[in-house]
C-alpha cells in the first residue's frame, strides 16, 4: 500500500510468488514458490501486524527479480518464534501461534 | 493469524464474531479490497518461466522449476531438437487445514527445434534452487568463426 506511491527506478522485475496458507493447531505454514535465490537474500521480516517475504534473485543474467509478499497478522502469531527453510526454490515459513491462541484440551472429571 | 483470510470460507480456529451483520458485512469489504491489494499474478506455474540465451559458443536454456528435484526432470536432446519433460504435484500437508491454495500441480513436456545443431554429448544441465540450467555447446560446424580481413594493398 505505502509502496504503491513510490517511484519505481529500480530495473528489477518484481514478482508476486504464489502462496499456500496451511495452518494447524500449533502453526500456519506459508509456502511460496521463489525459485533462483540464495537463501542469505531471503528476508522474512515480521513486523505487526505485517510479515512479510521478500527476496532478491541475484547474479541472474537477465533483469534481477524481486519477490516481495506482504500478509497481515495480528498477535495471535508469536513473531518471536517464526522460522523458515528454503529448499528447491520453495520457501516454507513456519508461524507458530502463540501459546495463549492454541487449542487445549480439557479433561472432565467425573466426580 | 492471517486477517484477510476470515472471510466466507469459514475457518474453524478463532471463529468469533461470527453472528452480526455488521462484522460480515466488513468481512467481506476486507475481503474483497484485500484481493485488489493484490497485485496480479499472471499465468501460474501451469507452464513454467523458460527463457533460452545464445553467447555463441552454446546455447543456454534456464527454466524457473520451483519444488522439483533433479529426478523428478527428464532431458533429452539431439543435434537440434531439445525436449523437457517435468511434473510436479503440490499436496497439502497432513494435518493442516488448507487456507488457500494458488501454487499449481504442472505435468509439463515441451520440445524446443533449436536455432543452431549442437553437441549432444556436451549438454550439461544443473538444478539450483528450483531453476535449471541447461548448457547446450553449438556442434563445431555452427561455431562462430572469426573472419579476419586482410588488406590488400
């Protein structure tokens, strides 16, 4: 959004990857295909209420390539306790839900 | 969580405030201008990015191939014909529920006639990172040749 205003100066060909959101009782997982990176120029930044991915293809002989995909989040993630790995050219950031957001099972007791 | 993604498909965590229509109804203006913010995605990988270089000692092939692994890509070349042969299945993890879903399965075979013949036995092909290369040397009959010009006098 706050990007849209800016000048584009940059020769970059920017890229939207294309995601999966899959979410289980303890985590979402984000899954982007951003293929040609190097994983030390993947940045994974969380930043409430955003997180975002962004990366550049470097040393490609065309145009370089930027990915960059913003979602918004909100305190239900514990931003502390994100990882990601990078193999194949898929990315696969992991959200783990903070501890307080995660389903518990209840024991009834008879009595 | 993920804001965006509340809306009519309904997930079964943290569903709330389900009940008055003023929530559903700014659902769905979320919803929907959380769509617009996207910015277009064009042609989903159903045919991969290929795109093919000439540096005039070889041809150079580099085809964008997120997910694969090098078993998974099947080459075969001649003098001048060059075929790709790759598929992927994209399977969503057990356990999870699904929230959305925009990476696509391919099942991908494409022959390339090559503009110049080439050296099959030179061929070289590597997968980075889900991008392959391929380095496909020009047969020494299609070789750039330097003509140097002599004066006369």
């Amino acid at each position: 959004m706050h990007k849209q205003n800016q000048e584009k100066t940059r020769p970059a060909r920017e890229v939207t990857p294309n995601v999966d959101i899959f979410e289980n009782d303890t985590e979402l997982l984000v899954v982007a295909d951003v293929p040609g990176l190097d994983p030390n120029d993947i940045g994974v930044h969380v930043d409430l209420p955003e997180f975002r991915i962004e990366a550049k293809v470097q040393g490609s002989p065309d145009k370089p390539v930027v990915y960059t995909r913003t979602f918004r989040i909100d305190e239900r993630i514990d931003a502390e306790r994100v990882r990601a790995e990078y193999n194949n050219g898929v990315l696969r950031v992991h959200l783990a839900k903070s501890a307080a957001f995660r389903p518990r099972r209840i024991e009834v007791q008879s009595s | 969580m993920l804001v965006r993604f509340n809306d009519r498909s309904g997930f079964p965590v943290f569903g709330t405030s389900r009940g008055l229509p003023v929530s559903s109804l700014r659902r769905e203006l979320d919803r929907l201008f959380g769509d617009l913010e996207r910015a277009p995605t064009f042609a989903a990988l159903s045919t991969p990015s290929v795109s093919f270089a000439d540096s005039g000692e070889a041809l150079t092939l580099r085809a964008e191939l997120p997910g694969l692994s090098e078993k998974e890509i099947e080459i075969s070349v001649t003098a001048n014909v060059l075929t790709v042969k790759a598929a992927r299945k994209v399977e969503a993890p057990e356990g999870y529920a699904v929230h959305r879903r925009e990476r696509q399965g391919f099942s991908f075979t494409q022959s390339y006639e090559l503009p110049a013949r080439i050296d099959p036995d030179k061929v070289q092909a590597s997968l980075k990172q889900g991008v392959l290369t391929l380095t496909l040397p020009k047969a020494v009959e299609a070789q750039p040749k330097r003509v140097s010009v002599s004066a006369t006098a």
